[in-house]
C-alpha cells in the first residue's frame, strides 16, 4: 500500500514552534513509517522524516519573512 501525507507549508514538518496540522502530518507518517507502509510526505524541503520527502518549497512562508 501507498499513502500520501499532505502538510501545509506554513511551518516546517514537525514543527520547530507553533504548528498543529503540520505535528498532526508528522505523527501520521512516522507511525505509517514504522509500521512499513511505503508513506510519501509532502511538505517543505527543511521537513524532516523518516519516510520518503516530496518537498515543495524551500522554507515555510509562516517563517520567511
């Protein structure tokens, strides 16, 4: 099975500070990780993870000021 985890690019996945739905996106894929389902997160390039990273901006606008 392949699953898409799709976060905001508002803050970084998992968030350094504030962030809810990105923490929520980071909980998800890590689990779906361990559990050895082939997860693909798309979030901002500085995300980190363990599964798979389709990075779609460089950093998140919330903090690019």
């Amino acid at each position: 099975m392949k699953v898409a985890i799709l976060s905001s690019i508002a803050w970084r996945t998992p968030p350094l500070q504030y962030g809810p739905r990105e923490q929520i996106a980071s909980y998800q894929t890590e689990g779906l990780h361990e559990k050895g389902v082939d997860v693909t997160l798309f979030a901002t390039r500085d995300s980190v993870t363990k599964a798979r990273l389709d990075g779609t901006s460089d950093s998140p606008y919330a903090e690019d000021r």
